[in-house]
C-alpha cells in the first residue's frame, strides 16, 4: 500500500533530506520546510521505502501539495 505525505501549510522547501529507495520509520525526515524564519521538519508518518519525492529544494509548497510517497513495509 502506498502512502502520501502532504504538506500541511504555505511553505519554502528548505532541504531535502530523503531519497527514492531510502527506507524511513515514522520518526524519520523527510523535507524540511521554512516558513516565517521557522524550520519545520515533515515527518515520513508510515514505515516503508521512499518512491517518489514530489519536491525539490527552494520550491514553494502549499497545504495539500504532496511532498513524498512511501511504500509502506
């Protein structure tokens, strides 16, 4: 089964810190994002492999954009 991470505001993506076939746990970042001078780490929020990343960095996400999708283990 698949999983996709969105985003849940209006936010610059500052680093990317996962790629396609890392294997990642619910604690695990993903993206982080800066929004009003803040670091907001995106969690990956299910275990499995990382498929596709849907952002690259210096992009700007909206609430809703999807950020990653996991095959979940």
């Amino acid at each position: 089964m698949t999983h996709t991470v969105l985003a849940e505001l209006v936010a610059n993506v500052l680093k990317v810190t996962a790629k396609p076939g890392d294997t990642v746990g619910p604690a695990d970042t993903l993206v982080i994002l800066e929004s009003m001078k803040m670091e907001i780490p995106v969690l990956a929020e299910v275990a499995g492999t990382v498929t596709d990343l849907k952002v690259v960095e210096g992009e700007v996400v909206r609430d809703g954009d999807p950020i990653a999708v996991i095959e979940e283990i």
